[in-house]
C-alpha cells in the first residue's frame, strides 16, 4: 500500500499536526530531531505528493503544508498504532485526534 518512508512521513504529519494545528511542510518533516529521515526535501515532498494522491493527507491550498485527511487518520489509527500495541508501547496522541472536531465517532 505505502512504503516505510512513506508510513514514516504520515505519521510526522499526523503527529505534527495534532499538536500544532498547522499545516506541515517537507522542511518540518526533514528537520524533525525525533525522526531521523536522512533523505531531502525533494524526496518528502514526491513521498507526500503520492500520499496525497492517495488520499491520506491533502493540501489546504497550493504553497501550504500538508494535513492529514480522514483516510490518513484511519490508516494511522488501524496500522500504525497497531504497531505500537503489538510493541507494547503506550501512546497517549490517539485521544488528541479523536477529540478534534471533524473526526466522526
């Protein structure tokens, strides 16, 4: 479906997005100290673009960041915080998300 880097990527956005509220852009993801992506901004920015077209981040207009789309909540919440269940690591961000308005319950 998406590749690590790509899963890597969605996870900053989303992380990034709940505790900011901002859009997030290629340089925030490059420059982040908690996650290590050792590849350019290009690179994010071509990542990011497939993850639009995959519906799980969208633009909230042309020169903006990314945010992450309902589809993108999902795919955190099924696969990537799966993950962490299985690892036993706890994760408090998950209430944060569905505590924003436009996540349905």
């Amino acid at each position: 479906m998406i590749s690590p880097r790509q899963k890597l990527i969605l996870k900053v956005i989303i992380e990034e997005f709940v505790r900011s509220n901002e859009p997030v852009g290629s340089n925030t993801i490059v420059n982040s100290p908690q996650f290590s992506l050792k590849v350019s901004s290009a690179t994010v920015r071509n990542d990011m673009m497939e993850l639009e077209q995959k519906g799980f981040i969208e633009k909230t207009h042309s020169s903006s960041g990314r945010i992450p789309a309902e589809e993108g909540y999902r795919f955190y919440v099924k696969e990537i915080l799966a993950e962490r269940d299985r690892s036993k690591e706890s994760f408090p961000m998950i209430d944060a998300i569905f505590e924003r308005d436009f996540i349905s319950r």
